[in-house]
C-alpha cells in the first residue's frame, strides 16, 4: 500500500505541535490542576494557540497543508477526554496524574489497511497506473470518516503529567507519554503505517 510521505504530516501535526514547543504568556494559573484544565479545554476547542500558551517552551503556530489535514486533528482532539486523578508539587515541579481518552489511531490504521487494501491491490493487478493524488485523498477521507463515526473504538491511558513554575503560571512539559495519549498512541500507528506503504 504506496502513501506518500507528505500524507504522514496529517498524522504528524500533533507531535509537531507538541514537541515544537515557544512559551507565550497566558496569565495565572494558580496550581497545576488548573493548567491541565485549560490545555485539555483547549485543545478540546480546537484551541492550539492557547494551549500552547500552557506548555513549556511551545511554538503558538500549527500549519496544515491542506483543510483535509486540518478537520483530521480537529476531529481527533475534539473527542479528547480527560479526567485528573491526583497532583503533587515539590517546590516548583509538580506531577498531576491524568486520565486521556482519544480515538484509537492504531485501531482505525489497522482498519484502514484491511479495507483499502484489496481496492489498491485490485487496480495494480489491473495494470492501472497509481494516482498518488487520489490515494492519498483516499487515505485522507478514511481517516476523517472513521474518526468522526460515534462509534469510533477509543484508548485510555494514565500519564503523570509534569509541570514547571514560571512566576505565578504551571507550565506542562510535553514528553512521549503525553503526546501518545493525547493521539490516541500516534506514534505506534504512524509506525505500522510507516511500515505498511513501504
């Protein structure tokens, strides 16, 4: 199954946004239960520059290639569920203990593979030229189609978020456990499909 690299940027944006990351200011927040707050209600919006505002050294900017590229990670957060278990601070860090609940990427790749697959294979026994264009466009409209289903099969996963102080505002420090929370384990899913198109 041939998918272009540039189609992975879809899958990529988040860890981009993520790990990328300029601080902004964004006013107080006052202990670190209220950070989490704001950059899950945040996200949840679809809100990237102020959540960004709530992450240590974050870059405000997100760019999309295309809309397609945009409703996909809109469609993704905008499913995000949280819920906070327990903090604790030592002096200016602190670990807020989280339950995230995302679309499960690596279920809807795995999917997608199993149902696009003999469509593409069927055309190349058939002798039909690929058209990169419109399999990526295929691959793209799976993805927005399965995501955005109710029914859509979702992931937990507990992460000991970490914070920093920076004057009177809790700053939350992206890591891997985060990110694949938070994408419901994009970088597995990026991975089989990685290896699927090769």
């Amino acid at each position: 199954m041939k998918i272009s690299k540039k189609y992975f940027n879809v899958l990529s944006l988040l860890i981009i946004f993520t790990l990328s990351l300029s601080f902004i200011s964004c006013g107080s927040s006052a202990v670190p239960d209220d950070s989490v707050k704001a950059f899950f209600g945040s996200l949840q919006k679809q809100d990237f520059k102020t959540a960004s505002t709530y992450v240590k050294d974050a870059n405000n900017s997100i760019n999309f290639d295309n809309p397609q590229q945009k409703e996909i990670v809109n469609k993704i957060v905008s499913k995000l569920q949280y819920e906070i278990i327990s903090s604790t601070t030592d002096g200016d860090t602190a670990k807020v203990k989280t339950k995230i609940t995302s679309p499960d990427l690596v279920k809807v790749t795995g999917k997608m593979v199993s149902d696009l697959l003999p469509t593409l294979f069927a055309q190349a026994l058939n002798g039909e030229k690929t058209d990169q264009a419109k399999t990526d466009k295929m691959v793209t409209d799976y993805f927005i189609k399965n995501i955005d289903d109710p029914k859509v099969e979702m992931i937990s996963n507990e992460v000991e978020i970490n914070l920093v102080k920076n004057k009177n505002t809790w700053l939350l420090v992206g890591d891997d456990d985060l990110i694949n929370a938070i994408t419901g384990n994009l970088t597995k899913a990026f991975a089989d499909l990685s290896t699927s198109a090769q």
